[in-house]
C-alpha cells in the first residue's frame, strides 16, 4: 500500500514539474543579459527597463486593462439580469429560447463566436451607421457576450437555491421587489 501512494505522489510531481516547469525557465531566463534564451550569460534587468521604457506596450496594457475592468462590470450585470429572468420566469414562453441563447457561448468554439460577432458588427455599420469601425467599443461588447454567460450560469444556480420566503420577509419589511 505504501508503494501504491509513492507512485501516486511521484505521478502527481511529474504532472506539475510538467506543467509548470515551462513557465519557471521563462522567468529564470527573462532575467537572462544575453539575447539568446540557449546561452546563459548573467543575471540582468535588462529587458524589464526596455519593457517599462516601451510607451507603445505601456498603452496597449493600460488599454487591455481598462477593456478588462469594463468587460467585468459589464458581464456582471448583465448576467445577473439575465440569470434573475431565467430564474423568475421559468413558467413564461420564452424561458428556454433564453437559457440556450445567454448559455450558447459556453459551447460554441470562440473563434466561431469572434466571427459571428465581427460579422454581426460589420453589419450593422452599414444599416445603421454604428459601431463606426472596429475598436474598444466592440471588444468590450465581444467579451461581454462570452463573460456574460458564465456570470449567468453562476447566479443562476444560487438563485434556484434562494429561499423566497427571505424575499417575502424583506417585501414585508418595506423592501421593494427587484
């Protein structure tokens, strides 16, 4: 028995020194002076300061963070809407067309989902006129469609679970219903 768990350990090691033995040498040698990742030559900063001197991938982070804090807020609240439709209106016509369309980005390829998107977009611009080009604006649209599906699958399984007579207190109390 003790034989059977040593082997199970060692599997379990070699999993991880598998999985996180590539990213630990990429650290090791980003602090390498020479160019070439084969040939060790000494420690250095070097290539941090040139990161941090580059004012064109400072703004591209400062951008892809800001789409990311947007893209969160976003996905929040609409897929808490959505899971609050879903959950209190399970009796209505369109309960399961609903589910199937805010859950379809959970199952389909996102290269499909990108396309669909971008397509969709294109179309728009020209029978409407918006979104004029592609930029911020329908990134941010993009990965809330696919963040908003998981904020939905989340809430909505701790909404089935809630206990309405606590909501039934609190209307009793003054709340207003939401």
């Amino acid at each position: 028995m003790k034989r059977h768990w040593l082997a199970w350990v060692t599997i379990l090691l070699l999993g991880y020194a598998f999985l996180y033995g590539p990213i630990v040498s990429l650290i090791v040698y980003s602090f390498n002076e020479n160019r070439l990742v084969t040939v060790w030559s000494g420690f250095s900063t070097r290539w941090y300061t040139t990161l941090l001197e580059n004012q064109a991938l400072l703004d591209a982070a400062g951008l892809s963070l800001k789409i990311a804090a947007l893209n969160a807020s976003l996905a929040v609240v609409l897929g808490t809407l959505a899971a609050l439709a879903l959950v209190r209106f399970r009796k209505t016509r369109g309960h399961r067309t609903l589910g199937v369309m805010v859950t379809a980005p959970l199952v389909m390829p996102e290269v499909m989902i990108g396309l669909s998107l971008l397509l969709l977009f294109v179309a728009m611009e020209g029978l409407i006129g918006w979104p004029a080009g592609r930029g911020q604006t329908t990134i941010l649209l993009a990965h809330a469609t696919f963040s908003m599906a998981y904020v939905t699958v989340v809430v909505q399984s701790r909404l089935s679970s809630f206990d309405r007579s606590l909501e039934e207190a609190a209307l009793d109390l003054g709340a207003r219903p939401t």
